[in-house]
C-alpha cells in the first residue's frame, strides 16, 4: 500500500507487535525491530485521532530505520495519516485480508521457522521409539548401514548424509532434511534407495526432535569407553546440550540394536529412571551392609 522501495528491509525477530500505545503517544518501550500489526482496534485510532498529535506520534515510530514493515488485517481500509507517513518514511505498508489473530498465528510461525538458529551437520536422523537419534561418525564407519537396519526394525527415517538442525524455543533442536535428499539412503555397495519405495510411506518422516546423539567410533583398544553408565557425555549443537553416547565399531556388533537400547535407556532417564544409578545404589547398600556386619 506504500513504501514499495523498502521491501528490502531485514525482519530480525519472529516477535510482532500492535503498536496501540505508541500511536497513542506512549513510546516507552516500543519495539521497533518487530512487525508492526494495524488492527480494527488501531485502524479504528488511526481514523479518530487529531491529525497533528497522530502525525508525531507516526513520525516518532517510523522515523527508527529498524522498522521492518507494518501490515494492516482484515483487509481493512488503509488510514490516509499512516499511508502519507509510510511513504515520508520510506517504511512497507502492507495489507492482508485475513483476520489479525490468524494472520499473526501463520506469521509467527513462518518467522520462527525461518529465523531459527540453523546448522547442517554430516551425519544420519532416525525416530526410533518416537526419540530423535542424531547418528555421527566418520565417513565409512556404518551410519547409513545402520539407519537401514533400523529402518527395517521398524524405526523412520528424517535425513541421511545431511542433517538439518534448527533451535526452536524452548532449546528444542529439530532436525529435517533437505528437499533433494528426503527419503533418499545411500549404502556403499548398493548406491541410492528409496526408502518410501522398498519400506512404504511409514517409514520416513519429514522432522523430528533430536533426543540423543550417538557417535560411531572405530574400535580403539587403548580408548576408555564408558562400562556403567555412570558418566553423563553431551554433544554441544546450537549452544544446547544433548546427551551422547559413544559406541565402538568392530566386527560382529549390531549397532542397531545398540542404538534401540541406548534410546530406550535414554527414555528412560527422561522419566526420571537411571538403570546405572538404581545399580550403584544397591551396590553401595550392600557393600555398607557387609562392612558393619
């Protein structure tokens, strides 16, 4: 509806404001960097207010060059006041026919999805037991043989080769796949499958929460690898701390029956349940027991 040349201006934040108080004058704490909804409750403002106290008040909101843009709902008729001053401001002034409470819903949730912080790491996403299992390691140790196998367990596939993790609130890591990617597994020996094709649609799944991370190392005897449980690891991504499991690789182990109990004792231990600890428990009660008798 104006300020078509500004179309350019960056949106920071998936935050939207209704800048009601700010028309009216009181611009204490108002958040220039958000998009800015114009309402009936504004619209109705807008039309009403005297002319010279709401050009300040316009001039005093639009004149911050972190204004991304402002949008006005319900396919309401645009103020001649705020069209003028979104033009002297150089601001976009939009307008949607859908409701307010609706249109900030889809917005917000567009904002979130795109603003989130965003990684691409190399490694395999599989939902097993309804847990995300972010499986790492180097190229070549068994991650995509391993998924496969999951796979034909009954578990689903999110993303082969590429992962992508987003942080949504709540320190929440989602991972996907990219579109050229999606359903695809690639197998040394076999080359490309089609997971949906050879398994069926139940089979992947466009995203899920990552829950535990697992890294496949090559058998080292001289590396020390957990025997207990007892020692909590995490793998830092996107500044959020997930659990990890490190599992060796050599001959005659099945991974992927490592890796459903491993996201079966991590469930576990999200309901409160350390089988590591209810273990050291018992153990030092028997060994206090020995000791006085």
């Amino acid at each position: 509806m104006a300020g078509r040349g500004a179309l350019r201006r960056r949106i920071t934040t998936p935050e939207v404001n209704r800048p009601g108080l700010a028309l009216a004058g009181f611009p204490a704490h108002f958040r220039a960097e958000r998009i800015h909804i114009i309402g009936r409750g504004e619209q109705a403002f807008l039309v009403q207010a005297d002319a010279h106290r709401l050009a300040t008040n316009l001039e005093r909101m639009l004149a911050d060059q972190a204004v991304p843009c402002l949008v006005v709902t319900r396919g309401l008729r645009v103020p001649p006041a705020l069209a003028e001053a979104c033009r002297k401001f150089k601001v976009p002034l939009l307008r949607t026919a859908l409701e307010t409470a609706d249109f900030i819903g889809e917005l917000t949730f567009l904002l979130e999805e795109r603003l989130a912080p965003f990684v691409r790491l190399h490694g395999v996403l599989v939902d097993v037991y309804g847990l995300g299992v972010l499986i790492q390691g180097e190229a070549g140790i068994g991650k995509s043989e391993c998924a496969l196998e999951l796979v034909k367990r009954g578990h689903i596939l999110v993303a082969d080769d590429i992962v992508e993790v987003r942080r949504k609130h709540g320190d929440v890591l989602v991972g996907t796949c990219p579109e050229p990617l999606r359903h695809y597994l690639e197998v040394r020996g076999l080359g490309i499958i089609d997971v949906k094709l050879l398994f069926g649609v139940g089979s992947i799944l466009a995203h899920s929460s990552i829950g535990l991370s697992v890294n496949l190392e090559a058998w080292n005897p001289e590396a020390v690898y957990d025997r207990t449980g007892l020692h909590k690891q995490t793998a830092r991504i996107l500044e959020v701390e997930v659990p990890l499991v490190r599992i060796p690789v050599s001959p005659g182990r099945n991974l992927a029956v490592l890796i459903e109990v491993a996201a079966l004792n991590q469930r576990l231990r999200q309901g409160g349940t350390s089988s590591a600890e209810d273990f050291n428990r018992r153990l030092l009660a028997r060994m206090g027991q020995g000791r006085r008798a």
